[in-house]
C-alpha cells in the first residue's frame, strides 16, 4: 500500500523543525527531486529534505565525490540500497530510488516526519508504559528484517530514530558500512570494533531503549553491570541481554522482537503492528516553521498545508501485504503488515488534523538542544541566507605592519533589492553595489577619506570583472559553512557576553551600535575555504556567539596567513565579523544622473 501523496508545491520557507535552508553548496535538485532543506550532515554528506513531481516528499542521502570515490563504496552503496529496495519492515524508512553511478551518488527513502527519540525526550522526557514497549519492539522489529538481509546499520543513536504519528522508523540504515565512516555519536557503539554481524547493532539499541525508558544517555565506557533500575520489568532483562559485553553473548535482533511481543504466534509483523495500533499514541509531527523572517504577517497558505498534512498524517507510510524477511523468518510465512493495523496506529491519540493544529511549532535547535553546535551552525547558515536584512562588518588585520582592514556589508530586499559592499582604506573607500531582482545591475563608487560621508558616493560604471551581487551577498555566509565542513571541530561554552566593538576609528563604521547582550558562546577550528593561495590549509581558531533566535551576532578568528611558507614565517592574523539582522537597511539607488562615466 503507498499513501496518497499531495500536489501541491511545497514553501522552501516553511520547513519542520530540525530542517534548515539549504547552504550555497546544496544543490537545488537531485535527480528527479527538488529539494527543499538540510536534515542533517555528517561525515557521509548531507541529507536532504526534497520534494518529488508529484508533490511526495523524501529523504535524499547525497553523498560527496570525495567520499563515493573512496575504495569499493559505491558497489557498497549499491549493495547496501538493494537490500533496502526488498526490505519490508513497518519501522525502517522506505526505499524509493536511487542513481549510484552520478558524480555524487544519491540514494533516496521516504520521508518520516516526527521527532527524533533525541528530540522527544529531551522536550518531554522518557516514554512510559505501552509506548515505550511498542518502541523497544518496532526498533527490533527494523534490526530484525535489516539483519535478515545480510545489513548493518552501525550508527544507532536517538538521531536516527524518528517517533513518527504511525510509530517509531529507524533512518540511514547501511550508509556507515557502506561509506566506512562513523555516522552516529560514539558513545552509543559497541565495544568491539569492526562487527560483521548484527550484534553491535544489537548493544547500540540496548542503549538506546535504556535511553527512551530513563533519559540516560551513555559515558562510552561499557560495564559488566549496566544501570537499569528505573527500567521496568521485563524490559530490563531484554536490554540488560542486549548490553552483555561479549558480542557472542547477546540476543539477535529478532530474539529481542520475539521476547518483546509474547503470544504473537509467530507471526511477528502483525504483532508489531498491532501493539502499534493499541499503544502509539500522542506522537504528533510538529508544524512547519518559518526559515526567513518577513515584514509582513505570515499567513498559511496552500503550500503550507499541505507540509503540515504530509507531517502529521504521514503520507509516505509504507508497508504492503507482501510480508518480507520477518514472513520468512516465521514459521507461518505470513509476516502480515495489515492497512488495518496501520491505520489504527493512531487511533488512540487526535485525529491527525486536530494533533497538527494543536501542536506548538518545535523549538530552534539553539533552544532545544544548544550543545549540538553543528546543528546550531546549520541553522545559523540557512537564517543568514535567507534574511532579507543584514549588516556585516569584517575587521582583517595582519600582525606585521600594514594597516587593519574594514569591509561592512550591508544586504536588502526593499524597496529595492540590493548589496552593497564598503572596504575602507584610509586613501580612499570602495564602494560596490549590486542591486536589482537578480542583483545583476552594478555600479562602482568611491567614498571621500576627507569626509569619510556614506551619504555622499561617487559612482562610476563597473568595467566588470569584479565579485557578483551574490557572491557579495555570501561572505557574510562563508565562516559559517567552513565551520560545517568536515574536520572541523566545534564545542559549546554556554552563555556569555558577546564582545562587540563600542568605538570604531574607521570613518565607513561611524554610527554603527552593536548591542551589548548575551549570546550562546561557541569556540573551535576550521578550514579556510578561501581561494586565496595563502589561506590553503590555514586552520583557523575561531569563537562563534549565536543570539536566542538561532542568528550568528559575532565570530572571532585567528591564525597563521602563511602556513608552512618560509617566507612568512609566523604571520598571524586576526578577523572579527559582527551581524546586525532585523533592522531594514536604506541602501542609495544612484539614478543615471548620479552614474559618472
């Protein structure tokens, strides 16, 4: 059975919680889909939320040239996507297609719209009684069909488990043993390294029921004795069985679903669906919020609803009649998964419009989760690429000599579109502008040192050659995205003041007021990504402090300009860059009689 799907477009500026825009880098569509935003990155790419032509929305697993070209991955892939094309299981996302031979590989599954465990407990604790028995069994019930085809997962943590409105669905099975890269928190890994059976995934759901039943999470240390006083019985001596030390001393994936579902017959599947249908309840999909801020009210319109109706309702459920590797692996061969069973998944909770209704729209990740920097980061990214009003000021200075350099930026959408970049030197300030629907229009100006007046440009024709209206537009973005870029590292500090700059000795900066406040504070290394021969491999230090609405308000930088180069040896720099968003910014447009030759 396949759910109807909708045919509506879907708004890129409304997307659920946890999804953010999509960066400079992200393709706007892969294959057959157009994508809306980014779900997650990680060390095997990105993952992205995307929308088919008719209107079904889906998962999209995008993996980079450099990690699709490493030794036998994508016959890996291809393998890893076979065995998720046959497989069969109400509780493991679905296969819909994939193009493994692209320059970058991608591999698409259904979409599951929900919480992730991580994200449920942490915004309303444990789960309790029924439900959390119904999540120990659907859990086991994935492992137990992936398992039976010869699959790993090997990244299970509460990231990759979504508490969808029809039940709990395990995400990116396959993709760590097909890449060979560790997707999932460390902590939640079995001891023994290098598994080729079922048995880490065994000892990562162990830990991640234990998780559910408690809101414990691990220390990555294993003991013979794991803590499970606050699980209930009989659960706790399932789960105690998963977190034995010895692989070779733990029950496989389908021991745990037979002992979780007692009186089933044999028939697995349908009793997993049934405990679905008689105890899944109260697990809504949040509404979609918005990505970009806007002047003006915000009404939901058709697009919208149709996001909303595919979350809560979740419209690409899957499941047939066909059975599948539990059918085969009992002993009637049935492996039912029943419509009936599904639909009465969530018949004991609110009807699915009255649960998205009455829903509160989720919380940035900078509120729900602020020590997950990167996703912090990524939602930063996508906030910045969609403001329709910034400031940007970017202090450069070099500790031999020379003087410190000042660019401030400014970006609008109204009246009229426009850029317009400032780079003060003390002989005389540039000016670029950009304006127009696609910023193609330029003009290029400078500012008299004399005055030092903003108001008062002198413009001329661009005789070309210089950056685009876009490209502008993104330096304000590049700090961000390289903090995202693999390697890097990232660690939140809390709260703290941000270190605005009070009084400025530049003329383009006079007037500039950077409120004193507070910012989640975080501090780590990245890659340069400029294209400056003099930047390659420069490892940056930087801190990063993020207002309560998920904006960047200032990032530090430092580092060595010349890295490895004799010449310069030691140079170092230093970099400050400041946001201001929410103020509309009034950018000049010079008419033709202001244009000199």
């Amino acid at each position: 059975m396949t759910s109807p799907t909708p045919t509506a477009r879907v708004d890129r500026g409304h997307l659920p919680p946890g999804v953010v825009g999509l960066g400079r880098k992200d393709p706007t569509r892969v294959g057959p889909y157009r994508t809306l935003g980014v779900i997650r990155r990680d060390a095997a790419g990105a993952t992205l939320l995307a929308e088919a032509d008719d209107g079904a929305l889906a998962s999209v697993r995008l993996l980079p040239a450099e990690v699709a070209d490493g030794p036998d991955v994508r016959a890996r892939l291809a393998a890893e996507a076979g065995r998720l094309s046959r497989a069969r299981a109400l509780c493991l996302a679905g296969y819909r297609d994939a193009d493994l031979q692209a320059a970058e590989p991608w591999l698409a599954t259904e979409y599951v719209p929900g919480r992730t465990l991580g994200e449920h407990v942490t915004e309303h604790g444990p789960l309790r009684g029924e439900t959390l028995t119904a999540l120990a069994a659907g859990t086991a019930e994935a492992l137990a069909a992936w398992h039976a085809l010869g699959g790993l997962h090997l990244a299970l943590d509460p990231s990759r488990v979504v508490l969808s409105p029809r039940g709990p669905k395990i995400v990116d099975p396959g993709i760590s043993s097909a890449t060979g890269r560790p997707l999932g928190d460390g902590r939640w890994a079995a001891p023994e390294q290098g598994a080729v059976d079922g048995s880490a995934d065994v000892f990562a759901w162990g830990l991640l029921v234990r998780y559910a039943a408690t809101g414990w999470e691990p220390s990555g240390e294993t003991v013979d004795e794991p803590a499970l006083a606050a699980v209930p019985e009989p659960l706790a001596s399932t789960i105690g069985g998963a977190l034995r030390r010895e692989p070779g001393e733990r029950p496989t994936a389908l021991r745990l679903l037979e002992e979780l579902t007692p009186g089933s017959g044999g028939d697995l599947g349908r009793a997993v669906s049934d405990l679905l249908a008689d105890s899944w309840t109260g697990m809504t999909a949040p509404e979609p919020r918005r990505v970009r801020r806007s002047r003006t009210p915000v009404w939901v319109g058709a697009a919208s609803v149709v996001l909303v109706g595919a979350l809560v309702s979740g419209l690409l459920w899957i499941g047939d009649d066909s059975g599948g590797p539990l059918g085969a692996l009992s002993p009637t061969g049935s492996g039912s998964q029943n419509t009936g069973g599904e639909e009465g998944a969530a018949s004991g909770g609110e009807a699915p419009g009255e649960a998205g209704a009455a829903e509160e729209s989720a919380a940035l990740a900078v509120e729900s989760d602020p020590a997950d920097g990167a996703a912090v980061v990524a939602e930063a990214l996508g906030l910045v690429s969609e403001a329709p009003d910034l400031l940007y000021r970017e202090h450069f200075r070099i500790d031999e000599g020379g003087s410190p350099s000042v660019a401030i930026l400014e970006y609008t959408e109204e009246p009229v579109r426009a850029v317009r970049n400032m780079n003060y030197h003390p002989l005389g300030t540039s000016v670029s502008l950009r304006f127009g629907t696609d910023l193609a229009e330029e003009v290029e100006g400078t500012i008299d040192p004399a005055t030092g007046d903003t108001g008062n440009i002198d413009y001329h024709r661009s005789e070309g050659g210089s950056a685009t209206g876009r490209e502008l537009w993104e330096e304000a973005q590049w700090p961000l995205e390289w903090i995202l870029e693999p390697g890097a590292e990232i660690e939140y500090l809390g709260l703290s003041p941000v270190p605005h700059e009070t009084n400025f000795w530049d003329t383009i900066s006079d007037g500039l007021v950077f409120e004193a406040t507070e910012g989640h504070h975080y501090s780590g290394t990245y890659v340069d990504g400029s294209e400056r021969p003099e930047a390659r491999e420069t490892i940056v230090d930087f801190d990063l402090w993020i207002d309560d609405q998920g904006y960047p308000l200032r990032i530090d930088a430092s580092g060595v300009i010349y890295p490895e180069n004799p010449a310069h040896p030691d140079t170092t720099f230093d970099q400050e860059r400041d946001y201001i968003f929410h103020e509309p910014r009034e950018i000049h447009i010079p008419d033709e009689s202001e244009i000199g030759s």
